[in-house]
C-alpha cells in the first residue's frame, strides 16, 4: 500500500542519489555525506558511508576516503555502528590516542597509517592498533599518535582499517593538527670527572647499546598495562630541574661541547630517594648504558615505554611484571648528570613525549 507521503519520501532519495552521483563523477569532487545510510561502490567493494564523511573522487571515477568513516556491507557487519573519540593533546611533544569503537566482537587485524605533514615534505609510516577494551557487544581498538619534538608538524592524517581475512571492514580517516610548543634552551656544564667520563667511555661499545635500547622501544606489544593510568615518577616533584623539550648545550671541560633536545624531565632529590613506576607494565631493560647511568625501562603496551635514568641503584630486575607504584630504583647521579636525579621520560614507537601528556590515560573509562 504506497500512501502520497511514501511517494514524496522515495522521490526524494532518489532526487538525492541523483545528485550524489553526478557530483562524484565529476573530477576531484568532494562529496558530503551528511545523511547515514547511503552506499558507495570503491575499488575494493561496496561500502556504507557514515554521517560527516567526505569522500572525493578523481577523473577515473575512483573513490578516497578523505575524513569519516566507511564500513564494507558484508554480512558481518550487519548494522554496523563506529564512534570514535580522541583523547590527549595534538601538540609538539604530545600524545594522543585514538579510540575506534565497533559494535562487533569478532576481533579484528588492527592498521594504522600515520602521515605526518610539515614544512619540508612528508614523514609516513605504520603500526598495528590493538584492543583496548571490551564493552558488553563493543570492542574498542586503539593507537597512540605521538608528536614530535623534532619536527615541526603541521597535521597528522591518521587513517584506521579493521579488517577480517578477507575484506576491510571499516575504515577511518581524520586529520588531526598539531599546535606549537615554544621551546627555551639550557646550558649544562660537567667538571673534570664527569667530563672525562663522557667523552671517552672506556670500553664500552656505545652503538651497540643504542642499538639495544632502540630494539626494545620500538617493539608495539599488545599489552595493555596502561590502564593503570600515569603518575609522578616521585613522590616529591618540586625541585623540576630541566623541562621536557629543552635545547640543551653541553658543555664540557678542554673546550668540548655538543648540543641536544631534553627528551624528558628531571626531578632533583637526595641520593637513594625512591623512584617509582609512573605506570603498571613489564620491566624490559634494567643496566648501566653510557649516558644514562643505571637505567630502568618498562613497557607499557602499544608501543608506550618509560624509562628512569641516572639511578644509584637498581632493584627491579628485566622481566618483572611492575604496578604503578611499585620501586624500581634509587636516585643517583650516574651517566649525563651533574647532580642526584630521576630523568623521567616516555617514547612511543621510540619517540620521545613529554610524560606528563599522558596523563589523559588516568581518564580513561570503559
Ligand atoms: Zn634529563
């Protein structure tokens, strides 16, 4: 039984369908999707396009995901819902994470593209996401973003792809820009000792012990002990001595000096005070390294790792699974140090950000 409202209602979608296929066969047309519902065929299958996607296409007629989301219309993803939330902050030395939430508790391979873009061209590369949480029918997958120190980016494209053996399920697209951060500079003067002892490290293979370090915060483990949420490395931090982002010059005695980025943040006490875990993980490295004196790094899953420097003494050992909270080692001032200190410091896929961006992970509810 067709009733006149139903005739108005079918004239108009297909007055709409209309106008939606003749502004993707135009070239370079962005398209708006503002309603949900509607379908799209790509290179690689028949989507579902959601609210606020921009699709756009070239003069072959072939679709780009430029911002949203679009879902493949296989049966396993029936009424498939997205959300998705961003949480952090997008600035020089920050962190952000982004959370992609599906109605769907099949799990899924997990990729994320990052292309980050500033003044001199383009930096690109990709990880895997991971499960995050489960909630009731809903799995939420998640990446962290780090931003730079080092680059001066403008904006990151992050596009997101769950998809089964077979197909893409979803795929997600957001440019996120990044603001700037001012950065001030320091000079760090070492005397007799410690310049000597900087200079010309006796016996010791000194890329070798970068490679070691580098092998281990690189690794993206599927751990998700940071959940836990973040805290101080110490329990008094009002003696900060050196801020996160520092252009640091060193200078050392004989005229000898070289310059460098402070990729952490110091905290200044008495020998022996306690440092803590800023964040439940496992214990990946726990030795002496050139530079950084006796050393403590712990993966946090996803790629996310702390590490604590210049420590009197060690106490947790490679391997042990820590909690927020848990001492893992006692100030010092062995390595680049010119008195007793915690160097507290996060990478994520090796790079370095300002631990205190992190602290957004002790909001996290699921
Ligand atoms: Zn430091």
């Amino acid at each position: 039984m067709t009733n006149r409202s139903d005739m108005r209602l079918i004239i108009t979608i297909m007055l709409f369908l209309l106008a939606l296929s003749s502004c993707v066969t135009a070239k370079n047309e962005n398209v708006q999707i503002r309603r949900p519902g509607y379908s799209l065929t790509f290179p690689d299958g028949r989507y579902r396009i959601y609210t606020d996607t921009r699709v756009a296409a070239d003069e072959h007629g072939q679709f780009q995901l430029m911002k949203g989301a679009i879902a493949a219309e296989k049966p396993l993803t029936k009424n498939l819902k997205v959300k998705t939330e961003l949480l952090g902050n997008a600035q020089w030395g920050g962190c952000n994470m982004l959370l992609l939430t599906v109605n769907c508790t099949i799990p899924l391979k997990c990729r994320v593209w990052f292309d980050y873009k500033f003044a001199k061209g383009n930096w690109k590369f990709d990880r895997k996401g991971h499960i995050v949480a489960q909630k009731r029918d809903r799995l939420v997958y998640g990446v962290f973003i780090p931003h730079s120190t080092y680059n001066e980016t403008h904006s990151v494209d992050i596009t997101m792809e769950l998809s089964s053996e077979k197909y893409v399920i979803i795929r997600y697209k957001d440019t996120i820009p990044i603001s700037p951060t001012e950065w001030d500079s320091q000079t760090v003067t070492f005397g007799d000792a410690k310049s000597e002892e900087l200079n010309t490290p006796s016996g010791r293979n000194i890329a070798a012990e970068r490679r070691k370090r580098q092998r281990i915060w690189n690794e993206n483990s599927n751990h998700r002990y940071f959940l836990s949420g973040m805290r101080y490395p110490v329990d008094d931090t009002r003696d900060l001595t050196s801020e996160f982002g520092y252009r640091r010059n060193w200078v050392y005695t004989k005229g000898r000096s070289s310059t460098d980025v402070h990729t952490g943040v110091d905290y200044a006490n008495k020998t022996g005070t306690p440092i803590i875990a800023s964040c439940a993980g496992q214990v990946r490295y726990s030795e002496y390294a050139a530079y950084l004196g006796n050393a403590v790094f712990i993966d946090h899953g996803m790629g996310l790792f702390s590490i604590y420097m210049h420590n009197s003494n060690l106490i947790a050992k490679e391997g042990d699974i820590v909690d927020k909270g848990d001492i893992i080692a006692e100030m010092g001032m062995t390595g680049a140090a010119t008195g007793p200190h915690c160097h507290w410091e996060t990478r994520i896929y090796g790079m370095p950000v300002d631990p205190r961006s992190l602290f957004f992970l002790n909001d996290l509810k699921f």
